[in-house]
C-alpha cells in the first residue's frame, strides 16, 4: 500500500464538560491540518467514526455536519463499528485513497459521553450488545467478565495477574499530558478498587470520556520526515454475542484480522516494536497480546509482569499512550487516538514517553466483546 | 470504473408490522444471494446503509449484526448520510472493490419506521436538520416547504404544478408490486389532501416506510447477461442547515456530485433514459430534474406535465418505481432501492413498468435537506 499519514491531531481526553462533540472535533481536525501544513481545500473527503452520536444525542448526519467546519462541499461520511468506529472509519478512507477515488482524505473519530447519565451511557453501549445480552440485563463489564474468568480458569491466572495490565497502563498514561488520568497506580489499588463485575474491579475498566482524534492520510508523495506509512489495514467479524462463540479466551474477529494485517505488511510480531491494542477492560489487553502473537496462550500477564511490555524494560511496548485504562476510551476517538499515538512514536516525537527504536507498530481497535476488530500496521519507512 | 452489479433483493416497502429490522434485512439479502447465484461465502464484505437503528433503537453495530447472517466473519460496516445512507454505503463499497481490498461485497439497506410515533419518528429525522432548525422547530416538511415557496416565486410554478410530479409517481407505483402506494391520483386529490407545511400537502409528501433493499457488486468478469455496470459514484455536501445556504431553489452537492458524476461516466444528461430521483416531497423532484440538466431551470413541472417523464410517453423517465412518493421511503434502504430499480430496468426485467430501450440510469440519493448527494450511473454495456 501507498498510504502515508501526514498530518494528526488530538484533543486532551477526559471529561471536558465545557465543550461540545463539534468543539471536540473541531479541535482535533484543526490540529491535524496545522500538523500536515495543508489547508482544507487541500482535503479531498472527510470520514467520522463516532458511534453514540445518534443514540444519545439524536444527531444525524455527523458526516456532512463535520463537513462543514472545512468548508469545502466535500464528500464527507459517518461510519459506526461500536467502540470500533474510529478504526472502520480509517479504515474505509484508506480504501477510498487506494482505489484513486482521493488522494488526500481527513479521518476523525470524536465521542462526548459525559453530558449524560450512567444509565444511558451503559444502555447506550450495550446498542453494540446482542439481543439476548440486553434482554438478560448484561453490561460490557459483566460479558468482559465472563471472559476473565474463562481465561482465569483455563491458564490458572489471578486477578493480581490481570491487575498488572492496569499499572502498566497507568505508568504509561502519567507521561501523557493527554491523557484522563496521569497517575500511577499499584497492584494493590486494583485489588481494593469497587468490584465492578466479579473478578473485573474499577481499575480492570476503562473510564467514560470526552474526546476526539483526527489524521489525514494520502497517497500523494511526500517528502516530510513526518511521514509514516500505512501498510495493513485488516477487518474481520464475528458473532455480536459471547454465546454464539466456541471460546471465550480468543477472540476470533482479532486472530483473523491480524493473520491478514502481518501477511499484507510481510511482517510477524516479532518485527513489532510497539502497539496500542484495545484495553476497555485488563483481561482485554491479555486476550489482545495473544491473539496478536505477542505472548503464548496464557502467558500475556506473565510476559506483562516481567516488564516485556513496559517502556523502559519492554522489547515490545504495549499501550504507551496509557491505553484506554490511563488514557481514556471515548469510543469512536480511541481507534484513531490510537493511530495518533503510534505516528508521534514512529516519528520519535512522543517526547517522554517515547519507544527508542520504534519502527513499526500496530493498532488493534475492537468492538462490542470481539464481534468486529480493525488491524491496522504503520512504519517508519525514512 | 470496471464495477458489476450482478445480484438485487428487495422487500415490499410499506407499514411491515410483522417484521423486524433484522427480518427486513435479511429478506433482502437472501434475494441478492438467489438473484446473483453466489453462496455466502462468495462475498467478501457487507456495507450497510441505515439512518435510525441508533437513534429510534438503541442499535448500535448494525454492520456486523446483519454479517452474522451471512456468517462467514467477514468486514462489515454501518454507514451513516440521513437520507442518503444507502447511497453512500453503495459508494464505500465501490471504492473498496476498486482497491482491491475485496472483490465482491454487498450492500445492503433497511430501514424500520412504523413501530415508532409519529412524534419520535420527525424528531428523529431532525437529527439531520441543523441545530438552529431544530431549535426552531422545523420539521422536513417545513423546509422543502421553504425551497417550495421560494422556487414557486421565483419561477411562477404553481402547487398545481407540483402536485402533478407526485400523480406521476403514483401512476408508476401502480405498475410496482412491492410500492407502499398503487393507486392513482390527481391533482385534484393532491390539491384537496391536507396541508402539512404550506404549500405542501400531504399528498406531497413522501411516506413513513418499512423495507429494505440489497445488492452485490464485484470486479470480476462476468459474463451473466444480468450484469449491469456501474460507470459513476460521485458525492458531495453542503451546510447542514438551509440558513448557510445562497439559493433555496437549486442544491448545490447535487449540481457538484452530478457534474463529477457525468465526466467518470463520460455522459451528458442527454444519455440518460431513466433516472430514480430523491423526491421525498414534490418539490424535491422538481429542483432535481433541474440540478442534473434533465430540464432547464423553472421547467420541470412543465417537462413533467406534457408527459416527458412519465412511462409510456416520455424520453427521460424519472421514477418509474414510484420514487420515494409512492413506492415508500425507508430512509436508509432507499438509495439501494434506486439501484434495484435501475439494475431491473436496465436488464429489461422491469416488467409493466418497463422503459423501452434503456441503457443508462442515473440515481439520485440525497440527504437532509441537500446536506449530501450522492450520484450514481448505471449502464448496460452488453
């Protein structure tokens, strides 16, 4: 693939109660033009992963409304894969740029959560749940839950084990001036934290937040040191409920995704120096390293404990924005946060949070309990 | 563009109150299996056009819902324009054959209105108005009746004159099995229905309708004699609200997509024997006909009162599924019906409604209130 991103943009992540989900998205945008030196005419199309616009807000349209703010009449789309809607949406760009359609495209993922209550937010989200989970009265943290004890059982992994993934994340988020919470946190935090959904604690989940990402991506050839390259975009599904699954420790959508990810960019994970994969819960992340090839089944806590995945001590750097735990997970933003993060590291411009040596990363971006996964591989070609 | 479309389904569009979204969908998938003659694992990826799963259902993820039903994990993406979501899942899905990501896709369009009040039904169709108008309290009807009031000034075209675009889609559906609508009427019956949003009434307007529509298109050679080209995908926007705009009687995404849409397909409108425009109310039709170049400005009525786009009579024929009027307007499943529609014209499979000898179509999709266009043509090459 001939895809280079040029241009990112962020806004803090948090619960920003003074601005708006067009504020946000606004901010993330103009950032990104400032960071790729292009004006907006300069934009061929606009996509928006956003996924609760329309079920908490009423607001249709976020395509052409995003649109507007360019200013341009350009072709503009909203596109929604649960908290996978920022990875679908780059992901359609991209595809959009290879076909000669456009040359350069503005992708924007941007979620406002907080000006609503628990109750619609957590009816919200389980939109992205099966039939059966709303009528039995499931949340996100109970099926995740389900999950982690599946996979406690089969490996003989503790919640200690699991708690590990959120300190890590934590470690890495208090370098990020970015992200929702900056503080570190310990095993014994975890443990003590409200039991949200037996054996997943407070700390195992990934916080409610405001926020929004944006790049722009092209196919035109550039010279800028800023330039990183795209070369795997991969998508693949899977039943909307766990119970149609034959196993609750893998993650199929992910297993297949990622096979075609590392086959396209000719790469195994070995070649991987960092990642951002998809933490709205810890045993997420663990399920995540193994799918992805970054651990042997049952090893990923083992692998984490040991400091494998920590900057600093890692061979192989997962989450250092702090991931959805530390960073926070607006759910259409995190797809393309995570692609933020991965071109400031690439880059070498992640300042103290930086990955020395990293040359190519990979995204992992999920939604509902694994039902649909986007892959995507960048490196630093210069 | 080396694009086929080689299988179409679609639902009878209506008051359903038997079936689900999910069984609309469905319904329609099957048919554009049977019709194509592929299996399920045949089809690489699903892209679904739908407005309010999230807003009147809480359905969030529709993409990989409706994948399960194809069962095969593939990529599947929910993609979001108002009115025009159909045609624009149809324009992702081209860009992703064209890529070369995947060869053969389906798009599908579903949309389930009546089990909802009329009251949650506009209010959520005004999740596409700009905030003002919403704050305003205009309705869809309320608009169009803006851009009717000012094309009727300026033009001196009479609601006489109007009336006669919805007695001319209500002829067509007539002759349509699966239309919301097959009865006739006349003008006196449009003049004597209810006033809705002055000067429209409600016999101007089109319905509230369950349905779904369903298409496969790939870049493989196919030799079927039901194959039918697609040679044009273009899109454009506009402001969101009609306030940002310069004119109320011309849109301008139409007139940018259009003129996009004629050099790819390398046409002028003088080649086109059949058109599904996006008349979800008279007026709608009217600035259409004007916006593509089927007749000069202030003279659609006209071109459509001496018969020039009625089948039988005319020599461009424009909605002869019964357009949004009378074949029913299920927002997210309308822009692939156009393409049905279009498909069996241009295989001669229209049965009593059959336009004689054509050979290229062109539709229509637009949302908001020309907040998006999307321009498809369709050509039959054999």
């Amino acid at each position: 693939m001939n895809i280079s991103i040029i241009g990112t943009g962020m806004t803090r992540f948090g619960e920003l109660w003074k601005v708006s989900l067009l504020d946000l998205a606004h901010e993330a945008m103009d950032q990104a033009l400032e960071n790729s030196e292009l004006l907006p005419k300069d934009i061929d199309a606009l996509f928006v992963g956003n996924m609760l616009s329309g079920i908490l807000n009423n607001q249709a349209n976020l395509g052409s409304l995003l649109a507007e703010h360019i200013g341009t009449g350009i072709p503009a789309f909203y596109m929604e894969g649960a908290c996978a809607s920022g990875g679908i949406a780059l992901h359609n760009a991209i595809q959009s740029v290879l076909s000669g359609q456009n040359k350069t495209v503005m992708v924007v993922g941007v979620e406002k959560m907080t000006d609503h209550s628990g109750d619609d937010i957590t009816a919200g989200l389980m939109g992205a749940g099966s039939e059966a989970e709303r009528q039995a009265g499931a949340t996100f943290p109970g099926i995740y839950a389900f999950m982690a004890r599946a996979y406690m059982e089969q490996y003989g992994v503790t919640e200690e084990d699991l708690a590990a993934i959120s300190v890590k994340n934590h470690f890495h988020g208090s370098f990020n001036k970015k992200a929702q919470f900056r503080f570190t946190i310990t095993i014994n935090d975890v443990m003590k934290s409200s039991k949200i959904a037996d054996p997943l604690k407070l700390l195992d989940c990934s916080p409610i937040t405001d926020g929004a990402a944006a790049i722009i991506i092209t196919s035109k050839k550039v010279s800028s040191k800023k330039r990183i390259s795209i070369t795997a975009s991969e998508v693949a599904s899977d039943t909307v409920g766990l119970s149609g699954r034959s196993t609750f420790t893998s993650l199929s959508a992910v297993v297949k995704a990622a096979k075609k990810a590392y086959h396209k960019a000719k790469i195994t994970p070995k070649d991987i120096q960092i990642a951002e994969v998809h933490d709205c819960f810890s045993i997420a992340e663990a399920i995540a390293h193994e799918d992805l090839g970054f651990s042997s089944p049952g090893q990923a806590t083992k692998d984490i404990i040991e400091g494998k995945r920590t900057i600093g001590t890692g061979n192989l750097i997962v989450n250092p924005s702090g991931g959805l735990k530390a960073c926070g997970h607006p759910v259409g933003a995190t797809g393309i946060k995570q692609i933020v993060e991965l071109t400031e590291q690439l880059r070498g411009d992640a300042g103290p949070r930086q990955v020395n040596n990293a040359k190519i990363g990979l995204a992992h971006n999920v939604g509902g309990s694994g039902t649909i996964a986007v892959i995507h591989i960048l490196q630093n070609n210069l």
